[in-house]
C-alpha cells in the first residue's frame, strides 16, 4: 500500500491571517481539500493521512459538512512541532494498518495545493527505485551562504530547493521517527538522512509551490487552471 501523510497543522504566521494558511480559500475550496483531492485522484495512494492540529477538529468537521466535502481521509491530531506531527501520522498508519517492505509512505505539507498527478506517480516511481526521494529542483537565482556581515558565493548549479511530496520506503521511514527530535530536521529526508541512509533528488515541478504568504494564494490560482 501507498500512503500519504498530509501534515496540515501549522498555524501559517506569515499569512498575516487569523486562519492558517492551509484553510484560506482558493478558488472556492480550502487550500487542503485541494491537496487532498490532488492525492485522491492519484492511483499511486492507497490511503490518506491528514494531520491537524486538534483545536481544529470541530472546524474541519464543520467545513467538510458546509462544503459536502466527503473525499475519505483518516483524521489525526498535530503535536507542537512539524515532526511531532509525522510522527502522530505514522503511528495512525502502524496502529490502523499492516505495513510491510512493499509499502512506501510520502509526507507533503497541507499548504502545496498544486501538487499533480504526475508529480505525485513521479515521486513514487524514484521511491521505488531508490527508498528515500526528496523532490527538488535546481536553484535559478545566485546563492550565497552566510549572514549579512560575512557570505560566500556558491554554485547555483551545486544547490537544490526542495518540495514535498517526500517519498519512503515504509519501514525506513518508520525506524527514522524513532529518533529523538533534533533541532537540525528540517524536513522527513533529514531524519532519515540521520541514520545513514541515502537521499536521491527527483526533479520536482516549479508550480509546486507553497503557500507561505498573501500573493502565494493568487499565484496558485493561476497554476490551478494548469495541471
């Protein structure tokens, strides 16, 4: 089986909104119940995951009966940090489901509503091949490494900007979140990466955005009529 972990429990502070990023309207429909849908549609996921934070229940459940929005997820519960909450999504895959070496699990943030179905088989087809896949893509932009006061010029060509989803062999992934929380995880590839393992980059898709501020929410509108 393939899963998918949404992890939609961030409280989006940049958005300058009282709301998190991933509830605000897009094109009619909440930010999430666009990922959500993108991921249903994709006959590489078997199940989904979405994670919230828990004083959002009853607005979930409320939206989903204003909206008759009746996708199927499995609902689970955020912790305070993004890897408490993977973590909470894994442990609902292990106590709901039997999880074996032929199963693969990717973790995407609820707030990249543009992720295609192509994208979506893409990433599994690297996880297959190679256990543990980041989508990333290749830095268009200069890139210096530093602080305001002392920074180096780095190769751009040597730099990689990375997306979700994140794809991994089931097991893998599970063994990885055993781990205490550092500090230094920034995303799922970096907990696994912790343990030793490898890390191959799928070339991930420049309309994969994610909402982060006010302007994100029109330029996913316009890449909505796109995929």
């Amino acid at each position: 089986m393939n899963f998918v972990i949404i992890v939609a429990a961030g409280t989006g502070s940049r958005m300058n909104s009282d709301l998190p990023k991933q509830f605000l309207d897009l094109n009619g429909l909440p930010v999430v119940m666009h990922t959500i849908d993108h991921f249903h549609q994709s006959s590489d996921i078997s199940e989904i995951i979405l994670v919230i934070s828990k004083e959002m229940e009853q607005f979930w459940i409320d939206l989903c009966s204003k909206l008759q929005y009746s996708t199927p997820v499995h609902l689970t519960f955020g912790g305070k940090t993004r890897f408490e909450s993977v973590k909470n999504g894994i442990e609902y895959i292990q106590e709901n489901f039997e999880v074996g070496a032929a199963d693969y699990i990717a973790v995407h943030d609820g707030a990249r509503p543009i992720v295609s179905t192509s994208l979506i088989s893409k990433a599994f087809q690297g996880a297959y091949k190679y256990q543990a896949i980041v989508l990333a893509q290749k830095s268009i932009e200069s890139v210096r490494l530093g602080n305001n006061k002392s920074n180096n010029a780095t190769d751009r060509n040597q730099v990689w900007l990375v997306q979700t989803p994140q794809v991994f062999q089931a097991e893998l992934l599970i063994e990885a979140y055993r781990q205490k929380e550092d500090p230094l995880f920034t995303d799922d590839a970096s907990v696994v990466e912790k343990m030793g393992n490898r890390i191959s980059i799928v070339e991930g898709d420049s309309k994969n955005i994610k909402i982060t501020y006010p302007q994100d929410l029109q330029i996913a509108q316009f890449y909505l009529n796109l995929i």
